[in-house]
C-alpha cells in the first residue's frame, strides 16, 4: 500500500494535470483534492487511483476518470446552497466531490452491492450530507411529494438513448441544470448540458464526447446479495 507522502505527490499531479486539461474552478479543485481516490477504487487498482483513467470497479461499472469528474461537476455550476441529484453512484466518488460543493445529495444506484460499499466510504469519511437509495435511477427520486422541481442540479452517470427520462426532467428546479451522456453506443455518446429555462422550455448544449455505461431500468435480481457476498469488488 502507497504510504501517505506517496499518496499526496500523486494527487498533487493530478491536479496539476486538471489545471493543464482546462479545469480552473478551484472549488471543484479543491474538492478533488479533499476526496481520496485511493478509497474508491479496488484494493488492486489503489496505484492506478491518482492517474487520470477510468477503473472498474465490478458488475461492469467504472469510476470515472478524474478529468470527467471535474467537467462534470465544474458544468453543473453547483452552489452551497444547492440539493443535487446523481443517478449511478456507483464507486460514491462522485457524489463525495459532489457533496463537499452542496448542501445535499441523493445519490441512486441499482446495484445495491456497489451502494453499500459507497455508503461505508461515505460513513468512513464522516459526509453526512449523502443520502443514498438503491432504486430504478430513471424514475427519479421517489419519495419526495409531488416528485416536481426538487432539485437544484441533476448529475447522470449513465448515458440515455435519446431524450433524458421524463421523471428527471420533471424533478428538475426552473433554473435548474442537468448534465448528462446522451446517445445509444459508446462510440457516439455526447456529454449534454439541459438548462431548464420554464417548465416546457430547455436550454440545450453539447459538451463533448464520452464513453459511459449506459442507463438501465429496474433493480437487478442480485441487489439481494450483500457486499460480502460480494468480495472481489474490493479485492
């Protein structure tokens, strides 16, 4: 295991790298460098944690790769004031950089073992400001009334063929801003910017392209399993 001085080198290039790459907002920096990589990712890929790659973390999910994580987070523009939603916790890195910008994040992933090992890097890392729930991503949060404007930002981690899900949309503030992957290959994926002017109305930008999983409907059968059955995604 990498000891503490090596750890802190890496992430010390890793944002030097991000600045060079174009990311400036030194919040989204510095929330970058206060989230430990190291302890998101598999125990065999820890030297792999500070390079900027995506890793697998197992049941064919990545965390994504830092720069992802900044343009991301960096184009959301979320404030301290702002409840976000991500769709796809996954690993949980996101939703941790997320949470050091926010007041509040829900986080929702359908692979239940994947969110219990995120929510004991949450706990371990004492962010009490995540709110987690294994669900169908694409039918938004559901137990907030009237499932309408709820969210200041939308953040999905998972691309969708064609128009995002009605129920995010619905769940979006006015004003409100979601960034997500939208096409049907990974080969001809694109990072989209909605901007939700009025209740019918969207301002829509594309970033740049991207490779990611894409966005599945339901809970899979194994999400009955704990993480210890589940061992290899942290071997």
């Amino acid at each position: 295991m990498p000891d503490i001085a090596e750890i802190d080198n890496r992430k010390i290039r890793l944002i030097i790298h991000l600045r060079q790459a174009g990311i400036t907002n030194t919040d989204v920096l510095s929330a970058i460098e206060r989230t430990p990589r190291d302890l998101f990712v598999p125990h065999h890929f820890e030297t792999h944690a500070y390079e900027d790659q995506a890793v697998p973390i197992g049941l064919g999910q990545t965390i994504s790769q830092p720069y992802i994580v900044a343009t991301m987070t960096d184009v959301l523009q979320v404030e301290k004031s702002h409840s976000v939603l991500e769709i796809g916790t996954g690993s949980g890195y996101q939703a941790a950089v997320l949470s050091r910008l926010c007041r509040r994040v829900y986080t929702i992933e359908r692979h239940r073992p994947l969110l219990e090992l995120a929510e004991k890097r949450f706990n371990d890392l004492k962010l009490r400001n995540i709110t987690s729930l294994a669900a169908d991503g694409m039918k938004g949060w559901p137990s907030i009334p009237g499932n309408e404007n709820s969210f200041d930002r939308i953040i999905v981690t998972a691309s969708v063929d064609g128009d995002p899900p009605v129920a995010l949309m619905a769940q979006l503030k006015p004003g409100g801003i979601m960034v997500i992957p939208v096409g049907s290959q990974a080969q001809n994926q694109m990072l989209r910017r909605y901007k939700k002017e009025s209740e019918d109305v969207y301002a829509v930008q594309d970033l740049f392209p991207v490779r990611f999983v894409p966005l599945l409907p339901d809970v899979p059968r194994h999400n009955s399993y704990s993480s210890s059955d589940l061992e290899e995604l942290t071997a």
